[in-house]
C-alpha cells in the first residue's frame, strides 16, 4: 500500500498551495470574520476553483467532473486548510455531491453533479438534531406520505453552510421509532421551498452553519434520494467520506500551526539566546512532529482506502482512525503553539488563534476523538 503521492497529486497540490498562497492571505480572512460578509466566502474564488476542476475532482466524467480521486483531492483539501479558506468545499463537494453521486437518481445525478463541478450550484446536508449528537439514526424529524409526494416536518442543526445552499439533502424519518436504522430516508429540497426556514449561524471559528426548520413542507415523490427507510446505510457512506476529507483540511491546518511555532523558535531571543536552543522546547516540537507524521499517514491511508474501493467497514475504520488522530493532534499542536508563542500567542492580531479556533469546531464536526476511538472501538467487536 502506497503512501506517497503521485508525481501527479504533487503537481496538484503544489498548484493548490500556490492558489491559497496568491489568493486567500490571513487578511481576507479577517476581512470575512469582521465584514460580517453575507456569505461567509467568495464566489468569485469558488468560480475560480470550479475553473481549475477542483469542485469535480471526486466527480466521474460522465457526469461533468474531472473523474480522478481522493488522494488527488487530500492535496486540494489540505492546501484549503493551510490557509483556512471557507469556501463550501465540504457541505457541496464532499457531502452533497456524494449523497447524489451514491444514492441519488439517475435524474438527479444529471441535474445537479455537472453544475456542482461547474460552481453553479451549492448543496449541503442537513441530518443533525438537537439530540442525535453523533448519531445518524437518531431523526426525530417526520416524513409522511401526502399524495404523491412528502410532507416533511422537524428541525435540522449544524448544517454546513445551510445559508447559501441552492438544495438540502434532508434526512427523515418514514417508518420506525427514533434510533431504528431502518426507516431513515433522504429527501432532496430546494432552498426555496415554501415552509423551509433557513436561519444562519457563526460559529466559533467565523464560519457558518444553519438551523434548518421544515414546517410541513411538501417534496414530490422524485425528491427521494436512494431507498426510502434506507437512508442510515447511505448517509453512514457519505459521512465517513466527508469525514476523511475534512481530515486532510485538518492536516494542512495543523502543519501551518507547527510552521508558525518553529519559526518563532527560530527568531525569539531571551536571555541573550534564541528559544529554540532551549532543551525542554526542543523536545516538545520534536513531539509535534511525530505526531503530525503518524497523522499524516493514517489521514492518507483513509483517503487511499477509498481510491482502492475497500468495503464500507474497511472505510469507516480508517475514517474514524483518521478523524481520531486529527481531532487530537490538531488541538496538541494548536496548545502547544500557544504556549510556546508565549502572551502574543494570547492575542487577535496574531494568526495562530485562528488556527486554534478552527482546530476546535474542526475536532466537534462529525464527531470528536473520544467518539471515534469508541466507534473504532465497535467496529472491531470490542
């Protein structure tokens, strides 16, 4: 099993860090948080990235995407996260387009994949409840049969980017008690819906999710994506998909905070001496270097478990090895930065709190470390 990049993925990814590097500096991503900007991100970058293919990376070419793999979209997403870019990678590229590209009609594919990878449309998943957590089986929220077609009633939380999304993938329940894996079923529904309430919220680190409210709202019956009541298995694959994804943001992030700790070490004197000649520091940044190379391969071997098409167990281990890692090693870093970069590292004007930030809602998103490392646990009969 290979563990490297192509010469090809590297081009890629080179291309991808010169991109961030020219476009997207720490002052736009001030300028966003303290703009208050309606959408939280550019559209004409994110035109600029459909350009490049990026947006149809994991998309095959007979439905308009550029039809390559994850291990070439790893060197994207971790570009993306060195610089902290909010574009709606994640809740449009990874989440929406894959509950399509997996579950979704044939009618629905040709809709709304080609303009996915062409910048013109924007999806997002909305599956959370207030008291599902983690659990994708948890759905409180209640579809009925009304004619021919739907009404969806209940309540959505933490949808990525809900705000500016043309369509929702929305999870209901169709049949079963809340928690039955059985009888989960995923509706396609545009933004526009009358009765759809799309409220917007910042999180910690300046992005935005939504509370999605479905007030008896009606879909026709070709709103179905997949099986009806066989929503959980489908939404389990989309997730662990976004979730290795986000991993390889949480990578670029993390490398960024270390680059940042090293080069500080490497300028700032006390006591007539640089602080990077200091023992006790020396040892700690050796820490944070193991660490991120353990990661990085586990983040890499998720991204090449599916490039290889390994069963869904096969891929819902590596992703939860992978988040488990990420979400640890991400926080370590961050901390660690903080402390080495001593009072500045306490203030706004400095780019690591971002970082930090990031580190945070990142470590939360599809489930923290803790509760991976007890879905790993699961997984393996324990």
């Amino acid at each position: 099993m290979s563990l490297i990049l192509t010469e090809e993925q590297q081009q890629l990814a080179g291309t991808a860090r010169d991109f961030v590097a020219g476009k997207s500096s720490m002052k736009r991503i001030r300028g966003l948080r303290d703009g208050e900007d309606a959408d939280g991100f550019s559209r004409d970058l994110w035109r600029e990235m459909a350009g490049l293919g990026w947006l149809g990376i994991a998309i095959p070419e007979s439905h308009g995407g550029v039809g390559l793999g994850y291990m070439d979209l790893l060197g994207v997403m971790e570009a993306l996260g060195r610089g902290l870019m909010p574009e709606p990678m994640l809740a449009t590229v990874v989440l929406g387009a894959n509950a399509i590209l997996l579950g979704g009609s044939e009618a629905q594919k040709k809709t709304h994949l080609p303009a996915v990878a062409a910048g013109e449309q924007l999806l997002t998943v909305a599956y959370q409840e207030p008291r599902s957590r983690y659990r994708l089986d948890h759905v409180e929220t209640r579809a009925e049969k009304s004619g021919k077609g739907w009404t969806l009633t209940g309540e959505k939380v933490h949808v990525l980017d809900g705000h500016v999304a043309d369509q929702l993938i929305v999870s209901a329940r169709t049949s079963g008690a809340v928690g039955d894996a059985r009888g989960v079923t995923l509706f396609l529904v545009p933004s526009d819906t009358p009765g759809l309430v799309i409220e917007r919220q910042h999180r910690l680190d300046g992005r935005s999710a939504a509370l999605v409210h479905l007030g008896e709202i009606n879909v026709d019956a070709d709103a179905v994506v997949g099986e009806v009541d066989q929503g959980s298995a489908l939404l389990a694959r989309v997730v662990d998909r976004a979730t290795i994804t986000l991993t390889a943001e949480m990578l670029g992030g993390m490398q960024v905070a270390f680059d940042l700790t090293l080069e500080y070490l490497k300028t700032r004197t006390q006591f007539g001496v640089l602080i990077g000649t200091f023992q006790a520091l020396k040892h700690r940044t050796a820490e944070m270097f193991v660490e991120l190379e353990l990661t990085r391969s586990a983040v890499m071997d998720a991204h090449r478990a599916l490039d290889d098409g390994r069963d869904d167990l096969a891929i819902a281990r590596a992703a939860s090895l992978a988040k488990a890692r990420c979400s640890d090693t991400y926080m370590h870093v961050v901390h660690e930065a903080v402390q080495m970069l001593g009072g500045i590292g306490m203030t706004d004007e400095h780019d690591i709190g971002f970082f930090v930030k990031r580190a945070r809602v990142a470590e939360l998103t599809f489930g923290d470390g803790a509760w991976h490392r007890d879905r790993l646990a699961g997984l393996d009969g324990y």
